[in-house]
C-alpha cells in the first residue's frame, strides 16, 4: 500500500482543529511529521496521524 502524506490544513481537518495548533503539535513532537527542505511545509503520513489520535483518544 502506498503512503499517502497529508498536508498540515488536511490533518487540521481530521483533527478538527487549526493549522497552527497542528504545526505546534509537529513542532513538540507530538505528532510525527517531515519537511523535504528544512523550512518547507510540513508532511505527515495517514499512519502517523491514525497513531496520534489512537494514543490522544480516551475512551
């Protein structure tokens, strides 16, 4: 299966919350991402996001 790489106003939306507080997340280490270059935008996989909120959801 191919990785699929979400751009940060994407996993904004999945979250349900703002680009900012998504690339504050990035920037902690919260949630995984990569830049290409080192101040291109950010890129993070649908896996690293399906961890993020699997480890963040309390049920």
């Amino acid at each position: 299966m191919p990785t699929v790489l979400l751009s940060v106003k994407q996993a904004a939306e999945r979250l349900g919350e703002h680009p900012d507080t998504t690339r504050a997340r990035l920037r902690a280490g919260d949630l995984k991402g990569t830049r290409l270059t080192e101040r291109g935008p950010w890129k993070i996989t649908e896996s690293a996001l399906e961890h993020f909120i699997k480890k963040n959801t309390r049920i």
